[in-house]
C-alpha cells in the first residue's frame, strides 16, 4: 500500500511539473547592420529587455547576405515592430527585417 501511495504521488508532481512549464516558441528573422560581436551583443541586449524573451542569437550571414536573428520567447505576440522598438536609438543603425513566429513548443 505505501508503495502504491509513493507512486501516486510521483506521477501527480510530474504531472503538475509539466503543466506549470511555460510555452516556449521560436522566432527567426533577419537583421541588417550587425557587422561584429559588438554589434550582436547590442541587438541581443536590447531584445532580451523584451517581456517574455528567454534567449537571443544573431548569427553570422550566409554567403553575404543579411545576418540572422533566432528568438525564444513565451510568448506567441512577438512582433518585428516590438522588437524594432526594443532597440530605441540604435534602430538606426540595425534594422530587423523579417521576425516570423516558425515553432511552438
């Protein structure tokens, strides 16, 4: 009986461990402008004050073209104007051009 007891109540902690995670979804997009680390760890801090992110990665250019930008965040709202925003000022300097939801975990 103390057994069975034991094993109840593991099932409902792992139960209830697993409903209190947050959703996680992923973005990518582009982002022009970030030309050293410098510029990336910029982006990334700027876009980490954003409600609900959790990490921000610019990664390097394929053959030329533009720098890319993975998301992750809790929230499924994440837009490329809040994101624009995000980075005040320097949205002069680096201009998101694309920031599409592409995963929901």
């Amino acid at each position: 009986m103390k057994h069975i007891l034991t094993l109840l109540l593991s099932l409902i902690t792992l139960t209830t461990s697993h409903a209190t995670e947050p959703a996680t979804y992923l973005y990518q997009g582009e982002v022009a402008g970030v030309m050293c680390s410098a510029c990336s760890n910029h982006v990334q801090a700027a876009l980490s004050k954003i409600k609900g992110v959790q990490t921000v990665k610019v990664l390097p250019a394929k053959d030329g073209g533009i720098p890319r930008l993975e998301v992750t965040a809790t929230t499924a709202t994440l837009t490329k104007e809040a994101a624009t925003k995000a980075l005040g000022d320097s949205a002069k300097t680096y201009d998101i051009r694309s920031l599409k939801l592409v995963q929901g975990r």
